[in-house]
C-alpha cells in the first residue's frame, strides 16, 4: 500500500463492499477474499462481512441458488461441476442441495442431451462400429468435464447411439 494513501477506514470498505454487491449475489467467501485484495484488516472484514450478512446484501444461499441456475442455464455445466464451484466459495452441502432442487431433472436431462449433440456429426450410420466407439468415448468425455454424472451420460448415450 502506497504511504500517501488513505488508510481503509470502516465506511469505505463497507461502502466498496456494498458497491461491488450490487453487480451481482456474491458469497461471504467471495467478499471476504475481495476485501483482502482491497488490503482491510481482518477486524474490518469481520465487521464488514456481519454487517453485508445483517443487512442482506450477501447471502449464501441467494449466492448458490443464483450460482447453481446461472452456471446451468448459461454455461451449460451439470451437478458436479456446479458442486465443486458452490465448496470453492465454502457453500455448505444443504445450500447445495437446495440449489439443484431448483433445477428440474427434465431440463438437465435436456441440457446433457444439448451438450452431447452439439458434438456429434450430421450421420451416425455411416460411422463404422469402432468409429462409433470412439465417438462415444469423446462425447462421453465432452459431458464428464461439464460436470454430468457418468450414468446419466451413459443412459442419453444409449438413447442416442441406439439403432
């Protein structure tokens, strides 16, 4: 920090905390990271951070349940991937569940559907059976790094590849 600058005070961290809330639901984990970054003591960010929870500007559960359908609906991505990104920001397992309650398994079912035949080729039937094989194998990685559970992948694969 440079020497001629003013100290962060109380107010202007709280006041850049509130700001910086405003683009979008962030995590306790997210803002108490930012306001490191900013170079606030710990006492500050201990304020702070109650005083954002008290006052709702930050709350974990809005957090992962605009995580959670952001991340689907944007992005594309399954449970998985979704779950590692909600314990990245300290989200407790039951704020997890709540959040995929909100997506419905048609839709994700639908979703995993979109993202594997969005790599697929026009024609399957004049792939020979090795080249389906390893067609499968592909899309089946495509859907694993999004996030999907494998027997969810396996089961739109059979639908897809049957004959």
């Amino acid at each position: 920090m440079n020497h001629f600058q003013n100290p962060l005070t109380l107010e202007k961290v709280l006041d850049k905390a509130q700001k910086f809330c405003l683009y979008r639901e962030r995590s306790e984990v997210e803002m108490e990271r930012k306001m490191k970054e900013w170079g606030a003591d710990q006492k500050i960010i201990d304020k702070v951070l109650d005083d954002l929870i008290d006052s709702k500007f930050v709350s974990n559960k809005r957090f992962s349940m605009a995580y959670a359908r952001g991340k689907f609906n944007v992005k594309g991505w399954g449970r998985i991937k979704i779950r590692q990104g909600l314990k990245f920001h300290k989200i407790s397992d039951s704020l997890i569940l709540e959040a995929f309650e909100q997506i419905k398994l048609e839709d994700y079912k639908k979703t995993l559907e979109k993202v594997i035949v969005k790599k697929m080729p026009e024609s399957l039937k004049e792939l020979d059976k090795n080249e389906q094989f390893e067609l499968k194998g592909k899309l089946y990685r495509t859907a694993a790094q999004k996030g999907y559970e494998s027997a969810l992948i396996i089961e739109i694969l059979d639908e897809l590849f049957k004959e």
